[in-house]
C-alpha cells in the first residue's frame, strides 16, 4: 500500500524559488506530496496557478499566508486537514540593501520581521504536532549571507546570520523527536525581485550618506554585485531542484549550498576562522583591484571550477 502523501507548506510562493519548488513538489512523478503553497497577496496567484496547470486543486492548493501575521497563520494552518504539516519549506523573505546610513530602522525591522521572526512564527506553530507525531521536517531558505557577511548587505545578512544560529540550536534538539532541520544556503539567485530591487537602489537618495559612501555604493559595489549575479547567478528551477532533493532525502543534511561555483567566494572564511582573511581580501578585491574582482568572477561564470573548491 502506497503512503499518504506529505503534506508540505511553503511560504512565499507568488514567484522565484518558492513558486518553482511548489510546482516542482506538485508534479512529482510519484505523488509523494500535497502542496499548500501560500502567499501574502492572492492577486499574485495566476503565474503559480499556470505553471501549477493540471495540478492544481489535485496535488498542489494556493493558500494566504501573512508571516507576519499570528492571525494569518492560524488561518492558513486551519485549511490544512487535521492541520498537520509534514514539512515546513520557510521561503518568505525581502532584501535590503544600501549604505547603513541611508537606511531606516523601520525597514531594518521589516526584514526581521519577515526573514526571522517570520520564519520563527510558522515553526512555533506546526512544531508541536510534529513533536506529538515523532516526525517532520523544516526547510529553511537561508542564504551563503547567513555564512559570510557582504558589504551594503549588513541587515539582511544580519537576519541570515540569526536564522542559522537560531535553527541549528534547535535542530539538536528536534533530533531527539526525529524531525529534521535543513538550512538551504543559495548564493546569487536571478530572479525578476532582485533586478528590481538593484534597478530601485542605483537610483535611491539614502538620505544622510556622505559622498564618498555614496561613490562606493554606486560605482564600485553595485557593478560588482550586477557582475556576480550574471557570472555565478542560479536560476529559481536550479535551486528549487536542489530543495527537491532535500526535502525527499531520507536522512536530510543540516546544511546545502547550491552552488558550486560560489564555493570559492566562501572558503576564503573558512580557510581562516579568525576572518581577516576573507574581510582583507573582499576589501582589497571591490576598493583597490576592481577590476581583478571582475575578471575573477567572468572565471567562476566558465569552466575554471567546475568542482567544488574545498580550503585544505
């Protein structure tokens, strides 16, 4: 007799990763999984619900889901039948990006809010009938800026860093209930938000930055980020893939990076635990030799490391 299919709720589902994992889930050749697949804004849905096509309504349901909203949860936790989640894939997430000096702490707690205390908020409420069944699994999209700090990314990679510290605490102890922590870490990810969000801040104010910041930020940084993005950029369908795979491996890994062409960029931390090594040369590669930066990450985009580059 074949077993019930998983029943598995994403966050953040009206594009990127979180629409290509659902889609990807929904139609797996051996219906292995029911798919709630939620959003903050329903009038997003129509680009899920065409790639969804024939399975929507059979392996694959739409849901509004607000992280950031108790009530909202248990909404969508109450549409689930017997409320029960097999496996929890915390996607929901924004950026921010800028000189720290021209950012607000309004928009710094937004990101928290969403990126931490969101993903804290849907673990708190299906953990206690995972615990009560002896079983689950909680997939966290975290991101390589959860491993490594990134200039003019210091907030959202503050909100990574405390996703990390914060599920690999728990995961000992659900070890011990057989429910599985998995921290998916992407590097660059092209998606339609992220062209946005650097096409926004190229022309943003930052009130209060002084010029040469400003000169940093504009002239150095987001030329480098728009290189690094389309030398070593995953797809949403790659990284979903890899998602795919975690989620159906009966003993999941705490962590998994997707790309192996950003392997380079991370081991330089962890060829040096002390992080002068890695905080040097990131400074001396975007302020002093631009230029090598470039022509190194044109490198990563071609044939040089094919494989995994592992610090000895």
């Amino acid at each position: 007799m074949a077993d019930a299919p998983r029943t598995v709720l994403i966050s953040g589902c009206s594009s990127g990763i979180g629409l290509e994992l659902a889609v990807q889930l929904a139609h797996d050749p051996k219906q292995r999984y029911h798919v709630v697949a939620t959003m903050r804004d329903l009038g997003k849905k129509g680009t899920l619900e065409a790639a969804a096509g024939e399975a929507l309504g059979q392996t694959l349901t739409v849901a509004q889901l607000d992280v950031c909203s108790d009530e909202s949860v248990a909404q969508c936790l109450s549409c689930i039948q017997g409320g029960e989640v097999d496996v929890l894939v915390n996607n929901a997430g924004v950026g921010l990006v800028g000189p720290l000096e021209g950012l607000s702490l309004a928009a710094m707690q937004n990101v928290f809010d969403t990126n931490f205390f969101g993903a804290v908020r849907l673990v708190k409420a299906v953990l206690p009938g995972m615990k009560r069944r002896r079983q689950g699994h909680i997939v966290v999209v975290s991101s390589v800026m959860g491993l490594q700090g990134v200039v003019f990314n210091d907030v959202y990679a503050a909100s990574k860093f405390a996703m990390e510290g914060f599920f690999e605490s728990l995961a000992v102890q659900l070890l011990q209930f057989n429910i599985f922590i998995s921290l998916v870490e992407p590097g660059p990810v092209a998606t339609e938000f992220e062209g946005k969000l650097l096409k926004q801040v190229s022309t943003a104010e930052f009130p209060g930055t002084d010029p040469d910041t400003l000169h940093y930020f504009r002239n150095l940084y987001l030329p480098a980020s728009r290189e690094l993005f389309s030398s070593v950029g995953q797809s949403p369908e790659d990284v979903a893939k890899v998602i795919v795979k975690v989620i159906g491996s009966a003993r999941p890994p705490l962590r998994r990076q997707t790309n192996a062409r950003y392997t380079p960029l991370t081991a330089l931390k962890a060829m040096d635990p002390s992080g002068s090594l890695y905080v040097r040369t990131s400074h001396r590669l975007l302020f002093r030799w631009p230029r090598l930066l470039n022509l190194g990450l044109r490198c990563l985009a071609c044939s040089c490391f094919r494989t995994p580059v592992w610090p000895r």
